[in-house]
C-alpha cells in the first residue's frame, strides 16, 4: 500500500543530508533534483544524471518547477523567500531541522513512511545504533575522556552541532564548549581542550591541520592549549559530521581513532 501511494512521488531534495537518507533507503528512484554537494555524500552513481540545484538558501525557483515535483525537502535555516515560490506554485514543502541523534532518526523514520519505505527506515536506524554502540563499547574501555573542541565553521566561529558532541560523549570525550553555537577565542582557551577538530562545512577535508594549528597557535592564549601543544588538531571531512544521516557512520569511525590515540598518548 505504502509503495502504491508513493509511486507518484517526484521528490526535490535541497539537502544533502536528505539525499544521503533516501539513497540509503532504497528510494533514489524518487529523486528527480538534487544539490551540487550531494554526490559528496552518497556514491556519485546514485545521483548521477539528477539535475544539480542551489540548496535551501540559493536555488532557481523556476528550474525546480520545471522538473514537476510533487514535494521538495529541505532544511532549516533556508531563505524565505525563495520557498515562498515555490508554496505559490504550489508544492509542498518540508524542512527538517534535526538537533539531536534521536531527531535524525526521527527524521529518518519520517522520510522512509514518505517515500514508502518504512521497514527500510526502521533497519537504517537500528543499524546506525548498534554501530554507535559498538563503538562506544570499545571506548568504555579507555580510562580518560579527552576534553574536545569541534569545530564547524571559522570565521564566525561556531561549534559543531549537538549531534557531534553527543557522538564524541558516545566515544569517550568531552565537548567542552556549548555545541552548535558561536563562540568565542576567550571560550576556547578557558576550556582548555587536549583535541581540536575541524570540520568546516562545505570544505571536505581541505583545512590541513599542521596549516591551521599553525594559525590558531598565533592567537592570544592559543599557543599554551594542550591541543595546540601537543599537535593534536584534526580534520574530519564535514560531509562526514555536518550531515545528519547516514555519513555519521563514517564520522563515527573517525572520531574513535582520533580520541583513541589522543586518550592512549595522555596515559
């Protein structure tokens, strides 16, 4: 019955994250629009061929129309502006907004009842589950929890997303600045973090570290940080933290390494 109400269904994805979920549901069939950084997030084959859109904050209103959607989904924040051209036409319109790790799997189940692919949906999560659990498993085992600032865009300065800490917590460390939020050089050097990441969105794994701890050691107090002393400032590729899906399994895997190796070098 879900299959038989969805087989209409024209899906435009302004997300990336979106797309990543769908794809990994089986329902790439329903995409008919995607964005340019979506091949960064699911292999390239899957969307290959889709026409490549703006995101939520720069699209052509017109060029999403002709592609005869019967929904469009997106996220929060996304400029109001140009969805009210689409609701005029009118297509639905559907923005997620995900905070948490319950919430992506939320939003997870919502797509998969959407798209007609609920047992799909219910298997993702319980699968993206039991690999954060595994992982965890393995970080109980370390006697320190490394004091972490992650970070998801530089200038201005903002933490990493809740659903970040709550993975470095999963694996042993401690996020030691508000996540998701702006903050300040002053913040950062009271918090004192033995591990900085950095993963800038849009930038893949284009800030190297050696270049940026290089930068960061020239700020005020930035020098004495032991992460900046001890030469413990990562990249992780934001696609694999800054997506609230399926590619937090690839980011999972790399935060249990880095925080590994910085628990195991503190002993």
């Amino acid at each position: 019955m879900q299959k038989e109400k969805s087989s209409g269904l024209r899906v435009v994805s302004l997300g990336p994250s979106v797309t990543s979920i769908l794809v990994a549901l089986g329902a790439k069939d329903r995409l008919v629009g995607v964005t340019k950084w979506c091949k960064d997030v699911v292999a390239p084959s899957a969307v290959r061929g889709l026409p490549e859109l703006g995101d939520c904050w720069n699209f052509d209103a017109e060029q999403v129309l002709r592609l005869n959607p019967t929904l469009v989904i997106g996220s929060v924040p996304y400029k109001a502006e140009l969805i009210a051209s689409l609701l005029r036409a009118p297509v639905p319109f559907l923005a997620t907004n995900p905070r948490t790790l319950e919430d992506i799997y939320r939003e997870i189940q919502l797509l998969g009842s959407i798209v007609g692919r609920t047992r799909a949906a219910a298997r993702l999560v319980r699968r993206m589950k039991q690999k954060f659990a595994r992982l965890a498993r393995q970080a109980d085992k370390r006697h320190r929890r490394p004091r972490v600032y992650a970070e998801a865009w530089p200038n201005p300065r903002i933490s990493s997303p809740p659903w970040v800490a709550e993975l470095i917590s999963l694996l042993g460390g401690e996020m030691v600045v508000p996540a998701g939020e702006k903050v300040t050089d002053e913040q950062i050097v009271r918090a004192q973090p033995e591990v900085i990441l950095l993963a800038w969105a849009a930038a893949g794994d284009r800030p190297r570290a050696q270049r940026e701890a290089e930068r960061m050691a020239s700020r005020p107090g930035w020098r004495e940080l032991p992460a900046i002393r001890n030469r413990r400032v990562y990249v992780v590729r934001d696609e694999w933290l800054n997506t609230p899906g399926p590619p937090l399994l690839h980011g999972a895997r790399a935060l249990q390494k880095i925080l590994g190796s910085a628990a195991a070098d503190s002993q």
